[in-house]
C-alpha cells in the first residue's frame, strides 16, 4: 500500500493527479474493499464528502459502518480502492464505546490533547469550554471506569473535538447514550463546525441527527452501498417542525388583530386557539412552527405580550426501518399523504351520499 498527499490505495489503483486535483476539497473513496480474517466487509465503496458536507452512513449490525470509518480514519489499509483527502490533514475520531480506562476524564482529555500536540493554554481553554457545552461538571474528576454509560460518551466526544473545526470529523453514533440537552448541544456545535469547513463522516440511527444535519445517506448492507441519497432527496422530508404552546392575554378583538400579525411571521404554519380564558383572562395558543425559525417565533410571541407554556419537537419525519431497507427517504411521507387524501375523500362521499 503506498500513502501519500492525495491517499492510499495499490499503486495501480491511484488516481491521476489530474483526476484528483478536479475533486472539491473533502475526503472519497474509489472502489474500496476490505476483507478482515478472511471474509468480505467492505466490496466496492464509493462515496464522497465535501469539505463543510456531512455523510450519515446507516445500516444494520454487520453491515460495515465501523470498518468504513476505521478506513476512513487510516486505521485499516483497503485491500484494494484508493482513499485520499483534499482537504487539511487534520483527523478526528470518536469510535462507538470509549474504553474504562485507569484515568480521571481530565486526565485522559489532557494526554489525548498533548498526544495532538495541543498546546497546554489552548487545551485547558478547550477542555473547560467544551465540558461545560457538555454539560460533564463534576465527572471531570472522576475515573472513567466509574461514569455512566452517557458521561462516558461525553468524555469520548470531547476528545474528538479538541482540536476544533476544519479538517474530517469521523464519529461513530455520536449520540448513543445522551440526554436531550447533550444531543442538542452535539447537534448545534456540529452544524458551526460545517459552515467552518469540517467534513464529517458518521454512524448514527438517530433521526434527529439526519434531519439537522446530514447533506447524504449511505445506506449499507453485507458491506456495500444499498442506497446514496442526495441532499436534494433528503429536502422532500420537509424541515422538522415544533409544537409551541403560549398563554395570550387580551379581549377578542385585540386577540384577532394578534393573531393576524403573528400568522403572517415567517416559518409559522398553524396556529389554533384553544380552551377558555383562566382567571387572569389568558387563553392558551397551540403554534406549529419550523424548526429553524422557533427562536424568531418565541421572541414574537413575548414582544405581543404572551408567555411560553411548553415548545416540544414533532415526532421525527424519517423513518428508519424503510430507510435501512433502502427506501427513499420521503416515501412513508407520501404513503401517509396519500392514505390521508383517500380516507378524506372517502368521508366526502359518505357524506355526500343520501340516507
């Protein structure tokens, strides 16, 4: 195998610095297959990713995911295929299950910076800012064989992240095992990374994660590309929406010019009024908003004089087990548009029939 400035792969195999150098800068790789022990787990991938682009790679126990990163991350060499980079060098890799170690969390995120090279300022800068996002607090000085399966993955997310954005990113089910607070701040931190140049590459089968932030899906099975879907594919999913309950106060006429203010306000698309006025002459509104306008909706909503009651995430738009059987990504959205459309037009029929 020969590694060198554009990657790796069999002499033969190595592309023409010409092909190469018409490659958007990123990460690919070109007919890779790997054997370990004998049997095939990687036969012919291909796949790219841009720089500032995230690849989701779904699929089911065995399918090849972690082996594919593993390659990705230089830590298997393709028995055949090329893999090369055409962006910064810089690699970070968080695998699926960090060890217990004999370490405290400090320790270990301070010998995993020095190994980088991470100068001793920057890095106490990094790991305190980054376990704080993390919301680790005390667990920082306690043994890794001591945390929780959650705080574990935490701590092995931090290591990945300590050098910063740009370069590839490779993390393999980033969110298994956090709370709600740590996803989200998992998800918002990887989607400033990708307007910084960060490629990333990573295993995740949670739908939250595709929605927010993946631009292709490598659907694998037995260790080959079932299906690559497309940013444009993933677009017909829709943006993921958000169910905001508010309390309104005013009579019903100021409550109607209210309300044909606020509908009008980008990235709403429902609002009902439900129940009756309490005791301080409040009623409650049930909104359905974008995802990426919730805080512009929500500072609406105090500067009309209402107050937040609860803001819940709809229930997720892909589903998984159509997605890892290779369907399109929007196809059960469609079904369910089309039962819908049936069933309503079966119910104008009925009524519409004479008794």
């Amino acid at each position: 195998m020969k590694w060198g400035k554009r990657g790796a792969g069999r002499e033969a195999d190595e592309p023409k610095n010409d092909e190469a150098d018409k490659l958007p800068a990123g990460i690919a790789l070109q007919h890779v297959s790997k054997r370990l022990g004998g049997v095939p787990v990687l036969s012919e991938i291909d796949l790219h990713v841009e720089a500032g682009e995230c690849a989701v790679l779904v699929g089911r126990n065995g399918s090849g995911k972690s082996t594919l990163l593993r390659t990705l991350a230089g830590f298997l060499v393709p028995d055949s295929g090329v893999v090369f980079q055409t962006l910064e060098k810089k690699k970070m890799y968080a695998l699926d299950g960090l060890p217990r170690l004999p370490f405290t969390s400090a320790e270990y995120l301070w010998e995993m910076g020095r190994i980088r090279g991470i100068r001793p300022t920057l890095l106490r800068h990094q790991i305190n800012e980054l376990s704080e996002l993390f919301f680790l607090g005390s667990a920082l000085d306690q043994k890794l064989s001591l945390l929780s399966k959650g705080t574990l993955q935490k701590v092995n997310l931090i290591q990945a992240m300590l050098p910063g954005p740009g370069g590839l990113m490779l993390l393999d089910e980033p969110l298994s095992g956090l709370d709600i607070p740590a996803q989200e701040a998992v998800v918002s931190l990887l989607q400033q990374w990708k307007k910084k140049g960060t490629s990333i590459v990573t295993a995740c089968h949670e739908p939250v994660f595709i929605e927010h932030m993946a631009d292709q899906v490598y659907v694998l099975q037995k260790g080959r590309v079932l299906r690559h879907w497309k940013h444009a594919d993933l677009k017909e999913l829709g943006e993921p929406t958000v169910r905001i309950q508010s309390l309104m106060k005013g009579s019903d006429i100021e409550m109607l010019d209210t309300y044909s203010k606020l509908v009008e306000q980008e990235g709403v698309l429902q609002i009902t009024r439900h129940g009756e006025r309490n005791d301080r002459n409040e009623v409650l509104w049930n909104w359905k908003v974008e995802r990426s306008t919730t805080d512009h909706v929500i500072r609406e909503i105090f500067a009309a004089g209402g107050s937040i009651v609860s803001v819940l995430q709809e229930e997720s738009r892909v589903h998984m087990d159509r997605l890892l059987e290779g369907y399109h990504p929007a196809d059960y959205l469609k079904e369910a548009v089309t039962a819908s459309t049936s069933s309503d037009s079966q119910l104008d029929i009925m009524e519409g029939e004479s008794p």
